[in-house]
C-alpha cells in the first residue's frame, strides 16, 4: 500500500471504514491509558478481533499487513478520520 500510514497519534483513537457491496468493515487503532497499543476489527455482523502491541512500530506493519489483506478481498477505502 503506498502512501498511507495508520500510525496512531499519542492518546488518539485512528477509525477507518472499509466497504463492500453496501457492508462497512471498522478498523481502529489507539493507545491504550495502561500502555501499548490495541489494533480492533469489526466485522459488517458486529464480531471483533482486537490484537495488542508493545511498539508503535508492530502496530503499524501489523495496520499495512491487515490493509493489504482486506484490500485484497475486495474492500474499498480506506475511509476514516482522527478523533
């Protein structure tokens, strides 16, 4: 994927929406108050699989690698904004 980062602010929440025939796939990435990082997927039926980082650096590659896999089944985007 080029030109793009998920790379998480300090104490920000990072939400972008992926889309698929009409289905919405979220991926959030934020520090966590007790320290590292958490990587969250939600599915369009609601199930979540949440991955935990010790280095900004992991979660990072991990975002790329989850993009590329996501892309590579069809889903647009990403869409999504810093809050």
């Amino acid at each position: 994927m080029s030109g793009f980062s998920w790379t998480v602010k300090q104490e920000a929440n990072v939400f972008w929406w992926f889309e698929r025939g009409g289905h919405y796939l979220r991926c959030e990435a934020q520090q966590m108050a007790t320290g590292g990082y958490e990587l969250r997927i939600v599915t369009p039926d609601g199930s979540e699989r949440v991955e935990h980082f010790d280095d900004s650096n992991d979660l990072t590659k991990r975002q790329h690698d989850v993009i590329d896999e996501i892309t590579r089944e069809g889903w647009t985007g990403p869409h999504g904004w810093v809050l």
